[in-house]
C-alpha cells in the first residue's frame, strides 16, 4: 500500500474509480488531465481549486451512474429488486428466504453436462493465437461445449478502455476468426454472451452476485487473480464476484468442467468453492498452458509487431515473419516452428512445403513438425527457406478469414479497434 499523507477520500475516488478506466481524462474546466499524478500536483499547488474538483467529480460519477440509474427504472425486474432492497432498509419483512440459492437460471442450455471455455480478455489487438488457443480448448473438451464471453465483466475492468462498443467489436473479430478457422467444431458450440444472459433475469443474478461479494473477503479476491496482476480497482473487485454469478448460474443443477488458461486458474478455483458452498457439485477446473507464438523473445518488440493478427493483412504477415526470430539450429526458442505446428494442426493443412531452388536441394515437404524441427535443428533447413515459404502458407490459411472482413459489420469492428489502438499511441507519446 501507498502512504496516503492527504487523506483526500474526492482524489482516492478520482484515482481508483475514474483513472481505472483505460484512456480517460479528466475534465475540469479548461483544464484536461489524462493521468491522476498532474491532476493532484495542480490540486497540491492550488491551480485545481477544491470546489471545481468537487464539482467534476461529481458530474463524472453521475455520468457514469446514469447507466445503472436507467437500467433500475426501466427494467421491470431490477426495479423490483431494488424496491426490495429498498424495503429491507426501512426494516420492512421480506417474507421467508427461499429455499434453494437465487441465482441466474440457464434454461436453454439444459441440463446435460458443460465443458465451459471462458474467451479471452479483450483489448486493441485480436491475436490469431487467442483465437488457436480457444479452439483448442473447445476441442479438448466432453459433453456440451460452451463458450462464454464476459463482455459486461470486461467493461467492469475497463478493458478496452471500458468501451462497450470496442468490448464488442473484439468479441466478433475473435468470433469471426473462430468460425473461419475451424466452422465444424463451432457449430457444435453454444456461444453465450454475459450481458444478454444477465438480462434474462437481471434480479436473480445481481442478486447472486451480491450474495457474492458478502461471502468473498478482499484478500480472496486479490488471490483470484492473476499472478502478475494486483488489485488496484474498484472494477476488478466487481468482475471477480460476477465472475462467481457466471460459474453459480453455469453450475446450476449441472456438472461443469470450467477450462482456462494459468492467469485464471485462481479465479476458477474460488468460483468453484463459492458455487460448492451453495450446494452445488464443485466444477471442475481444467488447465490449458497458453500457445507460445510470439515471433519475439517476451519484451521485445510491440504487440503489434511480434504477434499474427486476426486482421493482418498479406504484406503485414510476410513483414512480421520476416522480422521474426529464427536462429540456425536453435530449437528452443523458434515461433517459426511453432507457427508450422499450427499449421499442420489447427489449420489441418496436409502437408508444409518449403520452397527451395534446385540447387539448394530443391522444395522440401513435411506432414508432421517432427521431420522439420530434426532438419532445422540439423541447419540442413536454412531460416531464409523456411521464413518465406510460412508466410506464403500462412498468408494461404487467412484466406477464409480476410474473405469475411470483407463484410460491412466486421469492417466496422476493425475500424473501432484501430482507432482505440490509435488513441492509446497518441497517449503514450
């Protein structure tokens, strides 16, 4: 923790509820902040006067209510929900509680057993790798197969700047490469979004998760994260406890096998007990080791740059694997190899083929990553063969994914994203 000497609980609400939020400012008359340290050295010095910082904080805190204002008016159940809530602070009696835990009910997904895959974060950048790791645990898994996309939760977070509208549109770019990459196995798979499952029935999963979060101590929240994450928002308390409401309503009456990644092995582990606690059968949790496709060692390079894109074009892929790491002989760390072995197995390509000129040896042709890793690390396979020939057999995969970008929802999408990634270049400059 940071020795707060001011003691200011108006800059701990600007610092921690507004600030959280990826991309935001701060606007106070003619003064625009876009980072809480300047905003509090004005404060200090006097430039920022008490009363105008009171007064924005409360138009920004008002704004970002309305939302949740307006959902409580016009939606008939939550407005019933918190005419009850309402009645228990005066004291009122409620009626005798019910018998069984209030929690969201799933009817459309039946009863039979889930194999649950939660999608990944969102944020400016859709990974093809994201979309190969997602696939592969759907694969992996028995019984009905569901994937759920927190898209309330990220915005909790402030993922993706806390725009829904870009929450969204990562969320059908990684759907689009999903079912462009493998269309059989995710037509087998029911694709939940949170958002319209909680508005199903709004009263019994708030109140769910706020049972939630009378249940969950804050040190348990901060050991549901992750392990390079800490807690320093308001937003991560909230996403963890819905978190608990998504896997209690998923867990209802039904056996569930909830598979992630490391990052949220701990989050799965207590949303397990919480629904455990309830009465239900504790969900199994799976975990999957992340795909390691980053064509640079970690911490060189930008994102952008060191991993394939859902929206990559043929001129950015033949650039990226150009640029890409790939010692001779090194077979420990090779994304070139790596990209291959996806090839042949998440793309089901036949056969990769390597290019050459006669007197080199001529085209080389491989239908498992074994033969080609021996000859690699063998240096009888040079780097600059085998560099030019993925990105010509990678740029040949895409092909179903850069026929559906083509499409005026999806152009839309990828417009949005690269304007959020835009904006959060221009702020690091």
């Amino acid at each position: 923790l940071v020795q707060d000497e001011l003691k200011n609980p108006c800059l701990d609400y600007i610092k921690y509820t507004l600030f959280s939020r990826e991309a935001y400012t701060f606007k106070a008359q003619d003064r625009i902040y876009e980072n809480f340290e300047d905003l509090k050295k004005d404060f200090i010095r006097g430039e920022l006067t008490e009363t105008l910082l009171k007064e924005t904080l409360a138009r920004e805190v008002n704004a970002l209510l309305e939302p949740v204002r307006n959902h409580f008016q016009q939606d008939e159940e939550a407005r019933k929900l918190l005419e009850q809530v309402s009645a228990w602070r005066r004291g009122e009696d409620l009626g005798p509680a019910k018998s069984s835990p209030t929690h969201l009910k799933l009817d459309d997904l039946g009863n039979e057993a889930l194999f649950v895959v939660v999608a990944p974060p969102p944020s400016e950048l859709v990974l093809l790798s994201d979309v190969l790791e997602v696939l592969r645990s759907l694969g992996s898994g028995k019984g009905k197969r569901v994937l759920w996309i927190q898209d309330w939760s990220a915005r909790a977070r402030g993922a993706a700047g806390g725009s829904a509208e870009c929450i969204k549109a990562y969320y059908d770019l990684l759907l689009h490469g999903l079912h462009s990459v493998d269309p059989q196995l995710m037509s087998e798979v029911a694709v939940r979004w949170q958002g319209e499952a909680i508005l199903s029935g709004p009263s019994d999963y708030w109140t769910s998760v706020i049972n939630a979060g009378r249940q969950s101590s804050l040190e348990a929240i901060r050991g549901a994260l992750g392990e390079e994450e800490n807690l320093d928002s308001a937003g991560q308390v909230v996403a963890t406890i819905m978190h608990l409401g998504d896997v209690l309503a998923l867990a209802g009456g039904r056996d569930v096998v909830l598979c992630s990644g490391p990052s949220t092995r701990n989050l799965n582990a207590l949303a397990a007990k919480h629904a455990e606690s309830y009465g239900f059968s504790a969900p199994q949790i799976e975990t999957t080791e992340p795909l390691s496709l980053r064509l640079q060692t970690k911490g060189e390079g930008l994102e952008a740059d060191t991993q394939i894109l859902v929206t990559d074009k043929e001129m950015d892929i033949n650039r990226k694997f150009k640029k890409a790491f790939c010692e001779p002989g090194n077979l420990n760390f090779c994304p070139p190899l790596n990209w291959v072995e996806a090839l042949l197995s998440n793309f089901k390509m036949d056969e990769f083929v390597v290019k050459r000129k006669e007197q080199n040896g001529g085209n080389l042709e491989y239908t498992s990553v074994e033969r080609l890793k021996e000859e690699f690390g063998e240096e009888s396979l040079h780097p600059g063969d085998l560099k030019p020939s993925l990105a010509k057999a990678m740029n040949a995969a895409m092909l179903s994914i850069r026929d559906g970008m083509k499409k005026a929802d999806l152009k839309k999408a990828q417009k949005k994203l690269d304007s959020y990634a835009k904006s959060l270049q221009k702020k690091k400059k």
